[in-house]
C-alpha cells in the first residue's frame, strides 16, 4: 500500500504527540515529588562528574577517563535550564527517552517504511517501554547512547540502499559521537554492525545479489569508518585513555539472580521475542530491499544478548545479562510494529490496514503500561532532606571569611551522592568522620552533623548550634549572618520548563544536521535530538579538552555555534541541488530534487525507496517505480 508523506507539519504534530506522553512519564514522579533527587545509585556520580567538568575542566578527572561527553552534556543542559548538574539528573532521562522514542520513529520511517500513524505508536511503545525505563535507572550513559545508535541505523540502512552519501555521512558522525558518549558499548556496536553487513553478504543470492552486495560493502565502510573516527575523538578529547573496561561487579555472581529476578519480568521476553522474531521475518522476506537490510541490522543487534551472557559467564567480562537485556532495544521497536508491519505489503485494503494499526496500538500501549509501572513504582535511593541540609552547609561554608576544612559525621561508605550536593571546591575540603566523634588530628575544622546522613547519633550529639533544619553545627566557627537556604531542587513548574528547554535545545540544535543529511521532512523532525545530541557532545568534548568550560555564557556561545554549523551545513547541502542544471546531475532516487552523485549502480535515476502510484518521482514513467522492486 502507498504511503504519503505527512510533510513537515504531520511529522511535527506527530513528534509533539510522542514526546507529550513520554515525557510525562518520566516527568510525572518528580511534579508530585519536586523535592525527590533523582532514581539510581549512578545517577549521583553522573552528576558529580559533571560538576567537576563545569569548575575545573575535563582535565580534572583522570581517573574515570571514560564517556567525556556525557557530563559535557549535562554542563550544556544545565547552563540552558539554569540548574545544578544534579537537578538536570532528574530530568535527563525524560530527556533521554524523547529522543530514543523520536530515533524509533525515524527508523520506522525511514527503515521500516511505515506511515507517520504507525511510527507514532512505535516511538511511544520503544520510549515508553519497560526497556527504556530500567535503564533511565541510573544507567545514563547508556541510554544516551542508545539514543545515537537508533539514529544511525535510521540514516544508515536506507541511505546505505539508495546510494546517499550525505547519510551515511550522518550515521558516520552518530557512531563517533556514540564512542565519546559509552565507548565500550559503541565498539560492540560498530562490530554488530559489521557482523549484519557479513550476513547481507552472506544472503546475496537472490536475482538482485549485486545490490544486496553493495549495500554491505556501504555498512560496513560505515561501521569502519565512524568506529575509526570515533576512536580518534576519543584519543583527542580524553585527558587519558582507559586501559581497562569499566567496573561492573565482576565475579560477584550471587547478585546477579536477584537483578534478573527485578528486571526480566517486566521486559516480558515470553511475548515481546516472538512479535519480533515474527517481524523480523517478515522484513527479512519483504520485496523491498531497504526493509529486508533493516530486519537484518536490527536482529543482529537484538541477538546480541547471547553475546553478552556468554562474555560475563565465559570471558568474566563486565557484561551484566540484565544490562544486556534493556540494551537490546530493536525488540520493542520491532514488536510493536508487527501487526502492522506484516500486513503492509500485501494488503491494499485501508480497513485492514486500520486494523492491523489498532493492533499495534495494543501492543504499544501493553508495552508502555510495563514500563510505566517500572518508572512509577521507583524511589529515590536517598532522603530527599539530604540535599537541603547540604545545601545548608554549602551556605555555611560560603558565609565564612576564611576557607575552612569541614568533618561531615557519617557512616556511608559509599559518598557519591554527599559529593554531588556539594560544589567542587568545597567538596576539596570535606572530611568524612564516623560518629560519635572527629579524629583530634583535624584541626581548625568545622564539624557538623546532618540528620539525614547520622540521624542515630542526632541525639548524643546535641550539643553545638543549630544552623538549618537537620543541620548541628558540633565545632567550628559561627556563621556570621543567619543562613539562607536555598531550594536544592526546581518546582514543578520549573522541572517542564527546563526540560522542555533542554529538549528544545538539542532538537534545534540537530534540525540543521539533520536536514543536511538528506533525510525527508518526517525522518529530519525526529532525527534532530539526536544530531543534536552528536554534534553538541563532539563540539563539547573538543572545546573542553582546549579549556572551554561547558558552562555559563561558554556553554551558550558553543549551542549557537554548533547550530550556526548545522543551518551552514544544509544551506551547503541543499546548494549542490540548485546546481542540477549543470551537465551530468541527476535527480536523486526517491526525491523530486537533483543531487550531484548520480544514481546508484543498478538502480534506475528515478526508482523510489517505496511503491507509488504512478509516476510521482516527477521523472519517468510508471515503470520507473516497479524498478525499485
């Protein structure tokens, strides 16, 4: 069945819909709880990281020298919703999950080649998904990246087909960007990208073998060649390379049923794996050559599970199965499209074809109700009273003429979350005693006691003066002036406005780059948070590595430029099409416009990516689409 082109004003009004109810429901536990830090142990030294970033630059945290371009990207979101680097953790994974749910509808559009409808409800179930809420779950890295990977193969697969080089251009710089964002999952990625060229190779056997052929060769030399691109980035923009795989609880076995046992049912493998293995198969045995590449990209991404089970059981390599599991994201893209997807071909009825949407629609909304419970049911793992009271030492510290060491009474061992709430240079000087009392060696200190980290030993320790709500000043220096304390977190109001400008952020930032890349208008409008997301952490990471702190004007200037990039890029792009008046041009293959490469070998100049109803290329006959066949 034909489809039309919703435009850029459909594609709009369908991004708005999608983003409205994924944000919402990332959104929503923190409106009713504005006082809430955010879900997950990581999430608190993601934000540390990022203030370390913003105060003394990249350089200064050499001894977790990997992912530099995430807490550029907080610093960068920061600076636009004028918040701490903890407060944009609370709202990062609603931001995340925007722009992976927009990234599956342009892989709906553009790779799977279904309608604005059906990728409105896949964007909405992937996003929505139990997949995506575990890992917005602390795992931010991860789920940035995800974001990216969906980008490429949105502009790889089908640009990889038809012959444009503009968008494996595109995908090159996601793949690049990916290293800089989690650089040992966006190596895995390059080679499963490589493994599904082998296997488009491998199945080249059919009358239009050559194509089949050719469009390995270009996935291939573009898992290479953004691997390798991203590899230099990352040797540029990092004070200094890894020389090991990040921690992840390597041989503590024991933990690992109980993370299945929370993890696994809501990803519900019994139901969602069969919708996508049925889908997969059908593109596999699809007519059209873009949806059967997609099916072969995707599987092999999904089936990279096995992968990771056996590296953590055989080669003790740090590849948590229940990680691996919400990695595998092309089984919620592919499931919740399958009633649809299966039918699309052969089906020339609209009733039928709205049946098989309102299927899909069942699916989605089953798949964004699993992962809604998993999102909703979650607490934060801290007191939200915590960063209220460091807040309260932080105006302490600052009201005193001379820099003075502070002793914080606590008996945690793990202080990631104390060091987010407090600044950088303060935490320089914070000291961390257990109670009942500091060692006599420090001296000139300025001990206090916080409810929320010792509230057994609030009572023995009552002695001293009470600064703030929870706060006891033991010894040291009085405040000057009486203390004010500001709020650690923004008010509801203020939690949409700056995610909505956050999200506004990358998405103009990416339109640019995107429309650069060749995409059509429905592919340009969900793919733009991403670029933007790609050419802000490769913008960032290098102007960081010269010096330029991400934050403050600096980081306002380095937004407006890489957009300034991305509108000079599509003006240069949409040049070379003003030129098809010159000898040898030709119109590019499924677009009324000229382009200067010419068209693919063993295509016809004018054959679109999907069937029409006759001649809409502009140039040709009828016949002219059945040779896309």
């Amino acid at each position: 069945m034909a489809q039309r082109s919703a435009g850029p004003v459909g594609a709009c009004a369908a991004a708005v819909g999608a983003a409205t109810v994924v944000g919402g429901i990332y959104l929503r536990p923190f409106l009713i709880h504005p006082t809430w830090p955010p879900f997950g142990f990581d999430s608190y030294g993601y934000a540390w990281r990022a203030s370390v970033v913003a105060q003394r630059g990249i350089r200064s945290i050499p001894g977790v020298p990997d992912r530099p371009a995430h807490p550029i990207l907080v610093d960068l979101l920061a600076a636009v919703a004028r918040a701490s680097p903890l407060a944009v953790m609370r709202t990062l994974p609603a931001i995340l999950a925007l722009a992976i749910a927009l990234a599956a509808g342009a892989v709906t559009t553009g790779a799977l080649g279904l309608g604005v409808p059906e990728a409105t409800l896949v964007a909405i179930a992937v996003g929505g998904s139990a997949f995506v809420a575990w890992t917005a779950v602390g795992y931010s890295a991860n789920l940035a990246i995800d974001v990216l990977l969906l980008g490429a193969v949105a502009l790889a697969v089908p640009a990889g087909v038809q012959g444009r080089p503009e968008g494996l251009a595109g995908a090159c710089l996601m793949l690049a960007a990916a290293f800089l964002y989690h650089w040992p999952l966006a190596g895995l990625s390059a080679a499963v990208w490589l493994t599904a060229a082998l296997l488009l190779r491998l199945s080249a056997h059919r009358p239009a073998g050559e194509r089949v052929r050719t469009t390995a060769r270009r996935l291939a030399a573009t898992a290479t060649v953004g691997g390798l691109l991203g590899a230099v980035l990352l040797l540029v923009a990092m004070p200094r390379f890894p020389r090991a795989l990040p921690g992840a609880m390597v041989g503590r076995i024991r933990h690992l049923p109980a993370f299945a046992a929370l993890r696994m049912p809501a990803l519900a493998f019994p139901l969602t794996c069969p919708l996508a293995v049925a889908a997969a198969v059908g593109l596999a045995r699809h007519r059209h050559q873009v949806r059967r590449a997609a099916a072969t990209v995707l599987a092999t991404w999904a089936g990279a599970g096995a992968l990771g089970v056996s590296a953590w059981y055989v080669l003790k390599i740090p590849t948590p199965p229940y990680r691996w599991a919400i990695f595998a994201l092309p089984v919620p893209l592919l499931a919740a499209p399958a009633p649809a997807g299966l039918v699309q071909g052969p089906v020339r009825s609209r009733a039928r074809r709205a049946a098989a949407v309102c299927l899909s629609a069942c699916v989605a909304a089953w798949l964004v109700a699993r992962g809604t419970w998993v999102w909703w049911e979650h607490r934060p793992p801290q007191r939200p009273e915590l960063y209220r009271e460091l807040d309260a030492v932080t105006s302490y510290a600052l009201s005193l003429r001379r820099p003075t060491r502070l002793v914080l009474l606590t008996r945690r061992s793990h202080r990631g979350p104390i060091l987010a709430g407090l600044s950088p240079d303060l935490a320089g000087r914070a000291l961390f005693r257990a109670p009942p009392g500091p060692s006599r060696s420090v001296r000139r200190a300025a001990v206090l006691v916080l409810h929320a980290l010792a509230p057994r030993w609030e009572v023995p320790l009552g002695r001293g003066r009470r600064l703030a709500p929870g706060v006891r000043l033991i010894r040291g220096p009085d405040p000057p002036d009486v203390l004010v304390v500001p709020r650690p977190f923004p008010t509801a109001r203020a939690t949409v406005i700056g995610a909505a400008a956050d999200l506004g952020v990358l998405w103009i930032t990416g339109v640019g780059w995107a429309a650069a890349v060749g995409g059509a208008a429905p592919d340009a409008v969900w793919l733009a948070p991403a670029l933007g997301m790609a050419t802000l952490g490769i913008a960032g990471s290098l102007a960081a590595r010269l010096g330029v702190a991400p934050t403050g004007p600096a980081a306002i200037v380095l937004i407006v430029a890489t957009a300034a990039l991305g509108v000079l890029a599509t003006l240069a792009h949409h040049a070379g099409f003003r030129s098809c008046k010159l000898p040898g041009a030709t119109t590019e293959p499924g677009r009324e416009r000229c382009s200067r490469w010419g068209p693919p070998r063993g295509r016809s100049r004018c054959a679109p990516p999907w069937p029409t109803s006759g001649s809409s290329s502009g140039c040709g006959s009828p016949g002219s689409a059945a040779s896309a066949r």
